[in-house]
C-alpha cells in the first residue's frame, strides 16, 4: 500500500479522505483475520508520484496516520532509500526513523539521483549506504519475516543480457559488503561506545531519568537549573563518527 495524495487541495476534502482511507486499511486487517492470513501488511511511503501532494510522504508521516487512526500494530513500513531521497533525506534515514519506532518491516533496497525529482530504481551500488541500511537492520535484530527486495531496473542504454546479471550480482555484493561492515563495526563497539558516552548523563542522574519516564515538572528542572554553573561544552565529534563509519566500508 502507498502512493495515496491528491492533485490539488482545490477540489479535495483532506481529512475526509483520510479517514477514507483509514476505514479501507480497517477492512483489510478484518479480512486479513477472517481468512488466516499471516503475511505482514506494510505501506510504503513516497514523496512524488502519482499525485501532487502524498500522504504518505516519508516514515514519520506514515508513522503518524497509522497511529492516529490505531493501526500501528497492523502495519509495519516497507521502506524505499531512493523514494527517502526524493522527501529530501539521506538515503538511510527512513529506514532509521521506522526501525526507532519497531516499525520497520521490509525493504526495497533501491538507489537513485537526489539531483532529480523522480523515482529512478536504480540496483544498490554506494558500499557506504548499503553499510548504514544493513546497519539499522542488524541493530533491530533482523527483519523477518520482511527482507530486501530489489525493485530496480536497468538503465536504458544498458541493452546487453549481461547486464541483467551483473546489476543483480553486483547489488547482492554490494548489501553483502555493507552487511558484513555493519556486524564488524557493532563487533568492534567503538562507536556504540560513544555513544553511550554520549547520552550518559540520562542514565547516570536520578533528575534526568525522572525527565524520561515522563515523571518530572518543568518547576524541578528550573529549581535544578539555579543550582548548576554555566554547563560545559562537549563535543558532538561528527567528524570522528563520519571517519570512523570509512573503516568498514
């Protein structure tokens, strides 16, 4: 399921045609259970194409309809790096926004152009990227029943039977390569290290831990506040983690 949006909001009633559309993935989970159906139901969000404007623009707008209308624990997200590039983000980002959420079910594992404004499915080839997907994956746990599916074709003037082959090789090669680099780098822990050190304090202070299980007042942390000097900076490292990935590629 996806590709859901509208021409222009000119002639469309948005939220009726939400809730539409929520009332037919409502059938569909119904039918699913009375016939005994065990396959996963995902949504694949997309940006461009076929319509205008898409509701399901990327992981965390589809992320927010499922759980609006309560069908966060019917469906999962089929994810698409080259439909996340052209919501403008990085080619691992929705994979990572799915999985922070446990929603992240399956993915078509392709690559396009970000200078271009349309959905190229091109055959996995950037070692780097494929090692920052795999990662998000090993770091779930896997992804059954859901896996990587290669909806991609060739380029046009690519015309020889060969090429078929050496696309499909060389994407299985290059997912394998940025596999292996992810469990290498989790192996290793270096940057899992940092950054626990990172977000240590969340652990460590008894006034932030009552911050995350939502229990303290905003009156606790200015009387905290009062009693604290001007905290000192510490370093992001951007630089040392983005190093630090070139390792394993």
């Amino acid at each position: 399921l996806g590709r859901e949006g509208f021409m222009t909001p000119l002639n469309t009633k948005i939220r009726d045609e939400l809730d539409q559309y929520a009332a037919f993935l409502k059938m569909c989970v119904d039918y699913k259970k009375q016939i005994g159906y065990a396959a996963q139901f995902c949504v694949e969000p997309k940006p461009r194409e076929p319509s205008a404007h898409q509701y399901d623009y990327d992981a965390q707008t589809v992320i927010g309809f499922l759980r609006t209308y309560g069908l966060e624990k019917d469906f999962k997200l089929n994810i698409e790096p080259n439909h996340t590039t052209l919501a403008g983000h990085e080619y691992e980002h929705d994979l990572r926004m799915a999985s922070a959420f446990g929603m992240l079910g399956s993915i078509d594992c392709n690559a396009g152009q970000p200078y271009l404004g349309w959905d190229t499915d091109e055959f996995p080839s950037d070692p780097r990227r494929t090692l920052l997907s795999m990662l998000v994956v090993v770091q779930q746990g896997g992804i059954a029943p859901g896996g990587h599916n290669f909806d991609c074709k060739l380029r046009r003037e690519s015309s020889d039977v060969e090429d078929m082959f050496v696309a499909h090789i060389g994407g299985m090669d290059c997912l394998a390569r940025g596999l292996r680099g992810a469990c290498r780098l989790l192996q290793e822990g270096t940057m899992t290290k940092l950054i626990d050190e990172r977000y240590l304090s969340w652990t460590t202070n008894a006034l932030a831990a009552k911050v995350k299980s939502g229990k303290a007042t905003l009156a606790e942390l200015e009387k905290h506040a009062k009693t604290l000097q001007e905290p000192a900076m510490r370093s992001g490292k951007q630089e040392l983690f983005e190093q630090l990935i070139n390792r394993y590629v």
